[in-house]
C-alpha cells in the first residue's frame, strides 16, 4: 500500500469532485521516486501527511496507472512520454486541468506557478508521473 499526501484545496475535488465542475480527481502529478504505486495496489489518500491535522480523505483505492508525463507550464503543454499522446490546445488542457482537480488550466498553470515559480519559465520542462486510481470494489 503506498500513501499519497495532498494539499487542502484537493480533499473536496477528491472526496465529492469540484465544487464549480463536478468532477471527481483521481489522478495526481508526482515527481520521481524510487517507488511509487503499482497498478493494482492500494493507495492511501490524505490530507496533511506528518502534520497533527492529517485525515484521510477517502477510503482506499486502486491504482490503475502510473504513466510518465512531462509538463511545460508556462507554454501550456502536456505529453506522455513515449506514447505520442499530448494536451496542446485550451480545450485539451483545460479538460486535463478538471481531471487533476484544477477548474481550468489557467487555474492549474496559477497553482503550479505559485507553488514552484521557476513554472514561469517557458522552457522549464516538469517530469514526472501521473497517477490515476478508481473506488476500490
């Protein structure tokens, strides 16, 4: 079972979905590790890891995909690499956005480059993971 910690703002999107669009987030970005989950196992979701307020949002889940993804924030792109398929256009960043619990992508773009200003540069390239997982059945 791998655990997975998350900012405040995702416990709603994750727990009941967005409170503007509905959709429930079950995906997260992640930088590269020695281990992240496997497809198949259980995932652990909280708010506030190592911290006195920790609670887990939901009951566990499934992993159902771990795919390697790069991310221009600035430029407003998205791929997963080695597979030719990518976000380019608003619709499709924006649609990618609502997937990882963002209302659009200018909203993703606004929360990346707060958290990591160097997001701000266009030629900055993000690698990393994107994990997705369902209800457990």
């Amino acid at each position: 079972m791998v655990a997975y910690s998350f900012n405040k703002r995702f416990a709603e999107p994750i727990a009941s979905g967005h409170p503007a669009t509905g959709i429930v987030k079950r995906q997260t970005i992640r930088v590269p590790r020695k281990r992240h989950a496997r497809p198949g196992e259980l995932l652990q979701l909280y708010q506030g890891m190592r911290t006195k307020h920790c609670r887990k949002i939901i009951a566990d889940q499934v992993c159902t995909a771990v795919r390697p993804v790069r991310l221009w924030i600035a430029r407003g792109y998205v791929c997963f690499t080695g597979t030719g398929e990518d976000f380019g256009t608003d619709t499709m960043l924006d649609k990618f956005a609502r997937g990882d619990g963002f209302l659009h992508w200018a909203d993703m773009q606004a929360f990346w480059q707060a958290a990591h200003p160097q997001a701000s540069d266009p030629d900055l390239v993000f690698e990393g993971v994107l994990i997705s997982w369902e209800p457990r059945p």
